[in-house]
C-alpha cells in the first residue's frame, strides 16, 4: 500500500504543479498551457501504472444510475477508471473437510468513476441490465489490464519508445495489445481491450524528430477507458535516458 500512495503523491505534485502553470496562463491572458512533466522511462512507466491500484470496495450511496463507493485518491483511485460491481452470493466449501475456501460472485455491472475525492468515490453505472444494491462489492482487478497502445510511426522509430513499451510489458501489470496506427478507441474496444493507450512524438520548437537514444525528447500521451471514452491522463512528457537525474520521481526519492 505504502508503494501505491507514494506513487499517487508524485503524481499529484505533478497535478498540482500543472494547475500553477494553468492559473497563471489565464492570469496572463495566455492559453492553458499542456499538462507537462520530464522524466525517464520508468518514471513514465511507474506513473501509470500508478493509475491501476489492484483495490476492493463496496457500493455505499445509490441514487439511479449514480452511486459513490469507499474508495478514494488516498489509494490511487482516478477519474476515468472502470470498476467491476459483483456481489457475493454463497460459500464454496471443501467437499471432504467442509472448510471455507472461497465465495461464489455474481458479476453485476461496470462503473465508471466520474469524480474522486480522499475516502471517497462518485461514479456512473454503464448498464441497466443489473440492478446494484448497498454493500455490493466494488473492484480493479489485481489481474492484468488490458491495454490497446497505438504509437505514431515517428515514435515507434525512437529507441526510447521501445524501451518504454518494453518497461509497461516488464510490468506484468498490463496485457498489451499493440494496434497498427492509426487504430481508434472504437477499434481497441471492439477487441475487448478496456483501455486505449495512444503515444505521439512532439518536436521541440518545430525541429526535427532527435533520433538517438541518448537523445532527450517529448511525447504526447492519451490514456483512455474504451467504454466510455474517459480519459484518465492527457499530457506531454519529456523522456530522458535513464542516466539523468532531475525527474520527478527521482527527486521525490531524495528527499526520503
């Protein structure tokens, strides 16, 4: 658990930092500015995954297709991720010794989580076909994630996008699914995917694409649910080789 908070307050600096950069833009006059943080690969890789804590809860509000469940930021929960509602129906017993050892589940719906506060969750059931009641368990599976992720040709061609990709897979916390660009949402959910991962190369100030894997540059990163389409990050990152020391991560570190 410990793991998981601490990457969800890097993440949350970095939010914060960014709502800085927005006020200030408006304050100026100016447009708001590109969610943007720098990094390493896996900086990128362990703040996404960040986004998929392996969590339990249970529904606790319900009022139409609206309900709140227990579970909040302070674990990792963000906008945009979909929870599994089951409800636990009988017991399994052994058949020689009679001893418990598990709990049928009747899965019910999904639901989207719309706005998350510390304890804490509002969210929206996808489907009427199930009707969900107080105490009905709630869920993001500790199994692997499916994941459609579609790279840019320009990406794809860059060493340290390899190594990224190659990073998410050594995870085991994701089941990749690499679409040929320019593969849409509707594409990846049409395979079952339940999220949809679309990484650009930006150029840096109108230059060329830098090419070297020692090189520093920027991407352009989406990550979705593909039922709804929510998104759960939207920003650019600049990737550094691993030998650099000034990411966000990094930094939190030292400071330990």
């Amino acid at each position: 658990m410990r793991r998981w908070a601490s990457k969800f307050f890097v993440r949350y600096v970095a939010y914060v930092l960014y709502l800085s950069v927005q006020c200030a833009s408006v304050a100026w006059g100016m447009p708001p500015a590109t969610p943007f943080t720098r990094g390493t690969v896996d900086d990128m890789v362990q703040t996404i995954v960040s986004y998929f804590p392996p969590v339990t809860g249970e529904v606790i509000w319900i009022e139409g297709i609206e309900s709140q469940v227990n579970l909040g930021w302070e674990i990792g929960l963000s906008k945009g991720i979909l929870l599994t509602v089951y409800r636990e129906t009988e017991p399994i017993l052994h058949p020689t010794t009679g001893v418990l050892i598990g709990v049928r589940e009747e899965v019910l719906t999904d639901l989207e989580v719309k706005e998350v506060l510390q304890h804490t969750a509002m969210t929206v059931r996808l489907s009427n076909e199930q009707e969900i009641g107080l105490g009905d368990r709630v869920r993001l599976s500790a199994l692997r994630i499916p994941l459609a992720v579609v790279v840019s040709e320009e990406a794809g061609a860059h060493p340290l996008t390899q190594a990224l990709l190659a990073a998410f897979s050594d995870t085991k916390r994701f089941k990749i699914e690499k679409l040929s660009s320019p593969a849409t949402l509707e594409d990846a959910a049409q395979k079952g995917l339940l999220y949809f991962m679309r990484i650009q190369v930006v150029p840096p100030h109108g230059t060329d694409i830098p090419t070297s894997k020692g090189d520093t540059y920027r991407l352009h990163l989406t990550l979705q649910n593909t039922k709804t389409g929510g998104v759960l990050a939207d920003t650019e990152v600049e990737i550094a080789p691993a030998s650099e020391r000034d990411s966000l991560l990094e930094q939190f570190r030292r400071k330990q």
